[in-house]
C-alpha cells in the first residue's frame, strides 16, 4: 500500500466530510468517515488482485455487491436530487423523498457504502480486509442510526411516520 495514496485519500475524505456535513452540523459525517476510510483502504489493499481468478466464488460474490452497490447508489443520487430539491448539494434536502427506492428503504446511498465495503472486502478476503468490512458494516450502521435523528428534526412527525413505513436498509427485513 502507497503511503502517499493514503494520506493524500484520507486529507481528501476528511475535507470532504467537513465541508459537505460537519461544517453545517450534520454530525451524521463522522461515522460516515470512518465507512469512507475503510473502503478507501479496502480499495488500496485490494486493487492488486482486482481482477485475478475472475470466476472464482469469491470474485463472483464480490461482483454481485459491487453492482448492488451501484445501484443503490445511483437510485439513491438520482431521486434525492430530482424529487429531494436540495438547498446546496444532495444531502440539504428541502422535501421529504419517499418515492422510488426510498418507498422501500430509507438509506439507499448507506446500503451502497456497505455493499461497495462488502464487494472491495471480498476481492481478497483475508484478515485485514474482514476487519476492515467490519468496521465499514458498523459505521454505515451508526451513520444512518444519526442522521435519522437528524432528519427527525427536520422534518418532525412525517419522519417518524416514514419510519414506521420502512425498513433501514433491505425491504421488509432490515
């Protein structure tokens, strides 16, 4: 692993986070740095063996959380932006989004970061690349347990309404 990758990615990671949440108290980016973190060192242990045993039950797992996670991702971005009106960038939105895939899961975009976690983790699943999956699962976790609570004050009573009328992360499960 590049050292010099490493802390110019981190610098980057933690500017983002502070201009794009802290900086306007949205402390939902703090965990959420630490899922950013463990997936850009996921990607730098990793990358060697992108591509290697490319039908191996292992890269084939990898592949299915990769495209999950671009999925959830993208219908996540896309309907935050078009029926969100965000002040600002994505997150700052004005209306509550509960179409498209956010009428099935509140946090698309944090089921992306753990299935990108999970795809990085399983290209080569060793030690260090598990405990690293671990810890990007537990951010993403308390990542979306505090921005809940950041969207409660915002939007009041719709929000815990939502709540009752979706699941986290998978429909009808989790």
């Amino acid at each position: 692993m590049n050292i010099y990758s490493l802390i110019t990615g981190t610098v980057a990671i933690i500017l983002f986070s502070w201009f794009f949440s802290i900086k306007h108290r949205r402390y939902h980016a703090i965990p959420r740095f630490f899922s950013f973190e463990s997936i850009f060192i996921l990607v730098l242990l990793c990358i060697r063996v992108w591509f290697h045993n490319p039908f191996s039950w292992y890269q084939t797992i990898s592949w299915i959380f990769l495209l999950i996670s671009a999925y959830a991702g993208l219908a996540g971005f896309i309907t935050l932006k078009v029926r969100g009106k965000p002040k600002g960038n994505f997150e700052n939105t004005t209306f509550l989004v509960k179409s498209g895939i956010y009428s099935m899961i509140r946090h698309p975009l944090y089921l992306s970061l753990f299935c990108l976690g999970t795809g990085v983790m399983m290209k080569n699943p060793g030690v260090y690349e598990i405990i690293l999956g671990a810890i990007n699962a537990v951010a993403v976790f308390y990542t979306a347990r505090i921005e809940e609570k950041e969207m409660i004050e915002k939007f009041g009573e719709p929000y815990r309404e939502y709540i009752k009328e979706t699941k986290m992360f998978l429909p009808y499960i989790l």
